[in-house]
C-alpha cells in the first residue's frame, strides 16, 4: 500500500516536498514513481528512480526543478518541487513496479496510492 502526502496551495515560485510512504513490504527492491494528474488532462509521467537510486527520469517539463529521491531503510520516496509554476497544479500519485529498474510508462506500474493535490498560484 502506497500513502503519498505533502500537498497543498503555494504560490508560483515556491517549494513543497511531497512524500510516498510504502506499507505492507518492503519497497526496496521496487522501482518507483511519481505520476500527475491536472484538471480535465490524462495523468502523465513526472519522475522515476530505480531501487538503488542510481537511475532517475524525470519529464521534460519539470527538469532542473524537481527531484525525486528514496530512503529503502524508512520505506519512503519523496519528490522535491521547487520553482513551482501554475502548470504544476494536479493530483500527484506515487506509484511503484514489481521491478528494480525505474520506468516512464503509467502501465509499467502495478502499484498506485491515493493522491495529493498540489496547487500552485499565479
């Protein structure tokens, strides 16, 4: 079970960190990643690292603003979101995959939690 958090309303221009915390088994032999979904889009692709974090993806549009990490001994990913802009605001997901390799794809992921929304002012 994938718990994310750490949402919420900030302007344009700010940070938030959200975080992905994995029940149930460990995560650490998981690939894992972070999808959004804004209002009225299709959910798309934000970030992916792999079980030993030495892969990591991240889409074109939030490149050089967000960072995505995990800490295996705590069970947690975390997402961290800076330079915030409107076109950010979505419900963001945690996702993981029964493999070590991080992947891009939405079906590559057998595992989803329930969502944060993030929203970010103008």
């Amino acid at each position: 079970q994938l718990q994310a958090s750490g949402g919420g309303l900030v302007q344009a221009g700010g940070s938030l960190r959200l975080s992905c915390a994995a029940s149930g088994r460990s995560s650490s032999s998981y690939g894992m990643g972070w999808f959004r979904q804004a209002p009225g889009k299709e959910r798309e692709f934000v970030a992916a690292i792999s079980w030993n974090s030495n892969t990591k993806y991240y889409a074109d549009s939030v490149k050089g603003r967000f960072t995505i990490s995990r800490d295996n001994a705590k069970n947690t990913m975390s997402l961290q979101m800076n330079s915030l802009k409107p076109e950010d605001t979505a419900v963001y997901y945690c996702a993981a995959r029964r493999s070590i390799l991080a992947a891009t794809a939405e079906s590559q992921y057998d595992y989803w939690g329930q969502g944060t929304l993030v929203t970010v002012s103008s």
